[in-house]
C-alpha cells in the first residue's frame, strides 16, 4: 500500500512520519517535492541550498519514484507531503494510484506554531486553500478520501491510529505509538530546522490546550484559512 499523508506544515505532520515509520512493514519519504517547490517558486527557506542538493528538482522524477518505488522491499510505502508544495507544473496523475489521506489542524495552531519558526506566514504557506483543491480532486476521481485531525490523535493516539489503520485497510501496529528519539534516518535534511521537539520525543505530545491568541496583523490569514478547515473538518473521521 502506499499512502499519501496530506497536510500544511506544523500539523503533527513529522510525528504521524515517525509513528508509520516505526511500522517494521512501513517505508518512509518525507517531503518528496520540497526541493522542486523551491526550485519552481525561488522563495527562500531556511537551508534552501542543502534541501535543492538534497533531493530532485525535477517533480516529474519524483512523481514516478512515488508510483514505482518500493523501498526496502517494504510492503507499505508512507509519503508524508505538504499541501503547499502541489504548485503548478507539479503532477498529479500519480495520485490515482496511491491511498490520500488528509491530516488537518485548526488553523491559529498551525499559524502560531510556524511564525515562531518562520515570521509573516501566508495563507499559500500554510496550505490550507491547497489541501482542500486536492481533496476535491482525488474526490471528482471518485476517490473516498480520509480526512483526519491532529487535535483527534494527540487526545486519543491509539483510538484514532486504529481508526484510521481501519478507514484505509491497513493492520493496525502498537508499534506506531512509539519511536525512538534522536529522529528518522530518512527525516529530510531541513529538520535541524523544524524537528527539534519531536527528535526530543519518543511518541505523541499530550493533548492540546486552548487554540492560541492570533497577533492582529496574522488575523487576515486565519480569517481566509479557516473556511477551508471547516470543509475539511466536516470531512473527518
């Protein structure tokens, strides 16, 4: 099986990679397109020049290494993606042929969480306009997509890992509670960066308090992302 796991970034996005990785059935790729998305777009991230060496700039390379490869003879293949990176020119026919799931979170989480590590996030940073245009579409292909949200696992971790195992036919493992700490020998070369609090753990963070207090001038952000979360949310499991 391969599953496309669909989310913006800080969305529980490197923790739900960790806990398929540890499946000893389970192949892992972390954010397959992030160097051609930086190729395409020319923004500049933090370690732009090691992730463009890091990995293809060519998404048509990519795209037919997510459709084809089976890595480690493994027999489930986990691609954790980022919504924002699916920019023009990128394929998408592959993802006929895999099982998409999409991992959500309230928007002022998500917001308060990378403007700590990078300031000034837009609504396309963030991804969640483009989360909801691919939902559509693997749905117009008559596909049922899963829908899933962070705020869920982090309250019940082994309810909602078993439910989702469930939704898409695969064998639920204890072995996705934990991990070891220290991160995944296939983590991409940008998580020095972004990893920090889950390297230092060895499973899901407790669950969540409050949704945060949004600073004025991020409130245009939140206010255009939240339609597209509340499609998704009613979508959930």
């Amino acid at each position: 099986m391969r599953i496309a796991m669909w989310s913006g970034p800080r969305n529980l996005s490197t923790a739900m990679m960790y806990a398929f990785g540890n499946r000893s059935d389970c192949a892992v790729v972390d954010e397959p397109f992030y160097a051609s998305y930086l190729a395409k777009t020319g923004l500049d991230h933090p370690m732009r020049d090691e992730i463009l060496e890091s990995q293809p700039q060519d998404p048509e390379v990519v795209s037919a290494y997510l459709s084809d490869a089976k890595p480690a003879d493994k027999p489930h293949f986990y691609q954790k993606h980022m919504t924002q990176h699916m920019i023009d020119g990128v394929p998408r026919d592959w993802m006929r042929h895999v099982t998409n799931v999409f991992l959500i979170r309230h928007p002022a989480r998500v917001i308060a969480s990378y403007a700590a590590k990078r300031e000034n996030p837009s609504l396309d940073d963030i991804g969640f306009r483009q989360q909801a245009e691919l939902f559509d579409l693997v749905t117009s292909w008559g596909q049922k997509p899963v829908v899933i949200d962070s705020h869920d696992i982090r309250d019940d971790p082994h309810g909602m890992l078993e439910k989702l195992c469930d939704a898409i036919d695969l064998p639920f493992s204890p072995e996705m509670l934990t991990w070891p700490k220290g991160g995944h020998k296939d983590d991409g070369v940008w998580a020095a960066h972004w990893y920090g609090a889950v390297w230092n753990s060895d499973g899901f963070a407790a669950p969540e308090g409050a949704v945060p207090e949004i600073p004025d001038e991020l409130q245009p952000v939140l206010d255009a992302a939240m339609p597209y979360y509340e499609q998704m949310k009613a979508q959930k499991i």
